[in-house]
C-alpha cells in the first residue's frame, strides 16, 4: 500500500498552504510548506508531522522531503510560482487559494477586541 503524501492530504481537506523551495548556504535546497496557525493542529493530527513556529507569528511551517516532496512535483500544476525577494528560491502558491488572503480572512474573522 502507497503512502499518500501531505501534499495530496492538504490538497484533498482543502486546507491552504504554500510552498517554499529555498536556497541555502552551502547549495543546499529548504522545502518547507506554511500553513496558518488555526490549520496546523488538524495538519499535525493528519500527517503525523509536527508544525514549526514559521517567521510570522500566527503562522507555522512543516519540512518538505522525500515523500511528501515527490507529493509536491507530482501536483505542481496545481501552484503558481514567485520568485522570493533576492533571488534565493521561489513560493507556489495554490492556484484560485491564496494564502495572504486567506491569512487576512482568518485574522479578520478571530480578533477579539
């Protein structure tokens, strides 16, 4: 029996994500998805993995490798690709989810005052 890969899980809950395939020191290349902080327990409940506090505070980030990153190839004429400022890899982006939508939706919609 094949293991399904997270990207196929993510893709079939619907949850929005985004890819990020990172150039770092050395040659070596970081793939890592980011997911907001309200989908990270759910994700981590699914898949096994565990979620990282990311760069932004109400977002986490979850390594990308073998398996899962295969996942990615398999579906990546599902994303749209970025350039990320520098130069220093590319972010891809669901096509018709966008993530910094998404992200503004979610922290509109749970702010307390």
């Amino acid at each position: 029996m094949s293991k399904i890969g997270l990207i196929d899980i993510l893709l079939q809950k619907r949850i929005c994500f985004v890819v990020i395939v990172a150039n770092t020191f050395g040659g070596y290349t970081d793939n890592f998805i980011v997911v907001h902080e309200n989908d990270a327990a759910q994700i981590e409940r699914i898949s096994g993995l565990r979620a990282r506090s990311g760069g932004a505070r109400d977002c986490r980030t979850i390594d990308l490798e073998g398996d899962d990153y295969k996942s990615f190839k398999r579906n990546h004429e599902r994303f749209e690709s970025y350039p990320i400022e520098g130069g220093i890899g590319r972010v891809y982006e669901l096509v018709g989810n966008n993530f910094k939508d998404y992200r503004a939706y979610v922290t509109a919609n749970t702010r307390t005052e």
